[in-house]
C-alpha cells in the first residue's frame, strides 16, 4: 500500500473549506484522555468559544460527535415524539434532508416549499402554523448550500413564537459566515458542522438548546429513540457531572477549539465582512462575465456561490479540467440542479482576494 499523498487542493466548494494550518497543527497535539483534567478545559473553553460564535448564553451547547447531518439527528430525536407536527421548510437539498430525519422519527410533517433559488416566504409559514393546529416544532435552513439561498430568520422566528411553537434552524453553512445570532433571533435549536465557515475538518457538530427546548427535552413521554445522540445523557459529559458516554473525539475537538480561537482572534465582525467582501466580489466578476447567479438577488450568501452553467457546456469534463489543472475543487448541482449549476465555496479560511481572483482566471482558461 502506498503512502498517502499530499493533494494541495484549493478546496472552492461547497465543503470542506480549506483548514488553516494551526488547525492542522493542533490535530497533532499529543492525545490525553477523555477524562484528563486538560481535556476538561479543552472542552469548557471550546463550548465558551461556540456561544460567542453562535450568539448565544444557552447553557447547553456542545459540538456533537459526527458531521453536521449529526446534528440535525440530534435536533429531532431529541425534539420529536412520534407524532409530534412539525413544519419542515424545504427550498433545497438540506430541507429535504430534514424532512426525511423528522419523519424518521415519527413526526407528522408539513411541507412548506419555495423554488429552489428563492427563500422561504414568512406568510407561507404563518399560514401552516393556522392551518395545522399544535405545531411543536418549525424548522428552517439558514444557509442553503443546495441553491446559495440566505434566509431571513427575524419574522420566521416570530411567527413560530405567536404560535407557541419551537424554532430549529440548520446553520451548517451559516454559522461562522454570517451571523447567525441565536438569541437575538429567538432560535430553540439550531446546529452546525466543522467542515464549512468554522474551517476546521469534517467532524464534529456545534449544537445549542434554549432553555424552552431544553424543557421540552424533559418533557418527553418516550426515550430519545437515538441512545448515541441523546442530548440528556451527553450533557452529563459536557457538565460538570463528567460522566462518561461516549469515548470523545479529542484530536477533532482540539481542531476546533484552535479554529474558533483563530475566528475569534480576528474578530466576528471582520470575519463577516471579509465573507461578504469576497462573496459579492466573486458574484460581480460573475455576473459581469455573463454568467446567472442561481439565487435570487437580495437573499445571496457571500460563502456560497450558485451559477448557471451555459447551455451545452459539459459540467463533469471542466469540473474535472479545473481540478487536473489548477487543483481547484468547485461542487456541481444537486438534485433537479445536477449538470445545470456550480457551487463556489469562500467558506472560513478559504474566503480571501487571491481565491476569487484564482477561481476567475482558471474559469475563462478552461472555457477559451
Ligand atoms: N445542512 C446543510 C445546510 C449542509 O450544507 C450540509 C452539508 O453540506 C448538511 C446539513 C449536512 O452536513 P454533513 O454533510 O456534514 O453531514
């Protein structure tokens, strides 16, 4: 068996983001245990980082073992009982995805749905919560890698509050990009992943509760169905109890702990602008290349890029050529949008001037 080799990609897609390399060095800090006494304050200081990130004082908030669809198990199984109603918004892949996981768990789930490439209107929702009776939960994707769609979370959220029901937000791609300012948008649940804005590996993923979902959790007739993702038994871990669940991921933890201490060596703010800065950058050079932008304008990530590909333009071949050439990864549509769009990621480290004039020059090469 051969050595494994270092690629050198430029990771432009839609995630992994390219990882700074003190996170790399940090994978490599010698191991202690999961009990060890420095692995404790490894633990605190990492939760203390991913409130800031996140916007939030919630007691419980922790980096579940696992990626970010992890997370969004995490949010269910520990929300939903099985027949719970639960309105699930889906304008993308990842709002199908949690559609899926919701019923998974036995809830009975309501659709509201937009074009792929718009958000979701606040009134659609409003009119499912009348129409539906006792919603306990409503869930929504704030940064839709699928389509580059940004949702709005301010009236969504009061909606769902007027209506007594609990607010799930998927910030997968959002948190660490744009704010995602979990209190001040009164979510109850929402979770994330390493791999994307944080630009740490895949891994682990970020996960806060209010207090109301916490209560919610408590209530519950029936067991998380989950017995590995169940938040009652995991925050007897991450708290002060230390009782031991699960054997934690100690080199992923300490890739995290060194990504939000380098996000927040920056600064939240400076972090968000440079984002923005380079999103609308690479979208004008787009645009003025002639090329459509696949979400609609007003509701644009800045970390993530949709755009038509011409007409008869064969989208596995320059994937493929953009690779070979210039070891630049970008990702293709999914789903309805497979062959007829490409996902530019300028996610966490890889959000930077030379990325987007790079990705630009080797684009019109490809296409000459
Ligand atoms: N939600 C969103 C918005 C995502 O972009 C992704 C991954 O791309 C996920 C959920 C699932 O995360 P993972 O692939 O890390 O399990």
């Amino acid at each position: 068996m051969k050595q494994l080799q270092s690629m050198n990609r430029l990771l432009l897609g839609p995630g992994p983001s390219a990882v700074h390399p003190d996170v790399l060095k940090a994978m490599a800090t010698p191991l202690v245990g999961h009990l060890d006494p420095y692995f404790f304050e490894v633990m605190n200081g990492t939760r203390e980082m991913l409130r800031t990130v996140f916007g939030t004082k919630n007691e419980l908030t922790i980096p579940m073992s696992g990626t970010g669809s992890a997370g969004m198990e995490t949010v269910f199984v520990n929300l939903i009982e099985p027949g719970d109603k639960v309105i699930v918004c889906v304008n993308g892949v990842f709002g199908e995805r949690m559609k899926d996981v919701a019923e998974r768990c036995g809830a009975s789930v309501v659709e509201v749905t937009a074009p792929w490439g718009q958000p979701i209107d606040p009134d659609e929702i409003r009119k499912a919560l009348e129409k539906n009776g006792q919603v306990k939960l409503v869930a929504i994707v704030q940064a839709e890698t699928s389509t580059g769609v940004r949702q709005p979370l301010k009236e969504v959220s009061e909606i769902v509050h007027e209506h007594g029901a609990l607010f799930a937000v998927d910030s997968v791609t959002a948190l660490g990009g744009i704010p995602v300012d979990v209190d001040e948008n009164g979510i109850d649940a929402c979770y994330s992943g390493t791999q994307k804005c944080l630009s740490a590996p895949p891994g682990l993923s970020p996960v806060t509760m209010s207090d109301d979902a916490v209560q919610a959790i408590r209530k519950r007739k029936t067991k998380v169905q989950s017995w590995y993702l169940d938040l009652g038994m995991i925050a007897n871990y991450w708290g002060e109890d230390r009782f031991y669940h699960h054997t934690a991921p100690i080199s992923m933890v300490f890739a995290l702990h060194e990504a939000l201490r380098i996000l927040l060596n920056e600064g939240l703010e400076n972090v968000y602008k440079r984002h923005e800065d380079n999103g609308k950058l690479l979208q004008q050079e787009l645009q003025s290349a002639g090329f459509e932008l696949l979400a609609a304008e007003g509701y644009r990530l800045p970390q993530l890029t949709a755009f038509r590909l011409p007409q008869g333009l064969d989208d596995i071949r320059l994937r493929r050529e953009l690779l070979n050439l210039y070891g630049i990864e970008v990702g293709g549509g999914l789903g309805p949008l497979k062959g007829q769009i490409w996902r530019v990621g300028l996610m966490g480290h890889s959000s930077n001037l030379a990325n987007v004039r790079l990705f630009m020059g080797a684009l019109q090469d490809i296409l000459n």
